[in-house]
C-alpha cells in the first residue's frame, strides 16, 4: 500500500511539473520545473518513462521552439538528456517526436544567440545519445544532418569535450 501511494504521488508529481514546462510560463517556473525534474529522474529514473507517456517530450520541444531564453534552453537541454540518457528502448520513439532538429541547431556555432558552451554541450550530448542508440535514431541522426553538426563541432576545438563528443559520434557513424 505505501509504495503504491509513493507511486501515485510520483506519478502526479511528474505531470505537475510537465504542466509547469510551457512556452507560456515564466523563464523562473521553466527552469525550476526542469531543475526539479531532474532531480526527481535522477532519484527515480524509474518514472522516465512516465515523463515521456505524459507527453514531456513535446513539452520540452514546445518550449525549446520558442524560448529565447539562455537558461530556460540549457534547462530544457539537460532535463531531455536526463529523460533519454539510459532509456534505450524509448530512444527511437524520441527520434520521432521531432525534437531532434530543435535541438541540433544549438550545436551549431551560428546559432548566435544561444552559442554558449553549456548549451551546445547538452546540444551534444543528445546528439551523442541519438547517434548511438538504435538503427531509428540512428537514421533520424543522419536525415537530419547530424553529419553536418559533427562538422561543425570538429572545425569548432574551443573545447576538449567537444571534440570527444564529435569524435564517438564518427566513430558510431564508421560502424555503419
């Protein structure tokens, strides 16, 4: 019965703070949403897959689409990486969501206004997380020009992670 109730209050604690994640909200409530998000994932990763059932995904893309907003994106970024990281079996459902381009834009150097290292190395990171999952993800990865973003992270050494990144993702694209 306890777990049961624990459960249940986790489940409603995940879908209140997916309703706090819209484009409508102010730049404080989306970024303690994600923050507390994330700290709930971490503690329960268990319920990643309740995130992703209560559209959590489309939210973050939502707000990823309008936000202008360097901290509400790099909160966005890191929480979609807490969502998918260790989740190989949702990965190809995510691959098909759409929030793929949304986020590879914010690995490119040109995106001026959010070309900040902490943003493109979340921006990375699921990159990396799309490109070695599964053949799904992997075909989202490359239709949408994901071989491009690696480009642009190898022409682009300002930083050691960086390179690493972009170097595991071509060496799960030389397997292919």
């Amino acid at each position: 019965p306890r777990k049961v109730v624990l459960d249940r209050q986790l489940v409603e604690e995940v879908k209140r703070l997916i309703y706090m994640i819209r484009p409508e909200k102010r730049e404080g409530i989306i970024v303690s949403a994600c923050q507390q998000c994330i700290a709930l994932l971490g503690e329960h990763p268990e319920y990643k897959s309740t995130f992703k059932r209560y559209r959590g995904i489309v939210a973050l893309q939502e707000v990823l689409s309008k936000s202008t907003s360097p901290s509400v994106v790099h909160s966005i970024l890191a929480l979609l990486n807490v969502a998918v990281l260790d989740e190989h079996s949702q990965n190809d459902n995510v691959a098909v969501s759409g929030i793929i381009p949304e986020v590879f834009k914010f690995i490119s150097k040109s995106q001026q206004e959010f070309n900040l290292i902490p943003i493109r190395m979340e921006a990375a990171r699921f990159a990396r997380a799309v490109c070695t999952r599964g053949p799904g993800s992997l075909q989202s990865f490359l239709a949408c020009n994901g071989t491009q973003y690696i480009s642009d992270l190898l022409n682009d050494m300002c930083c050691i992670d960086h390179v690493f990144l972009a170097f595991s993702m071509v060496d799960r694209l030389a397997l292919i």
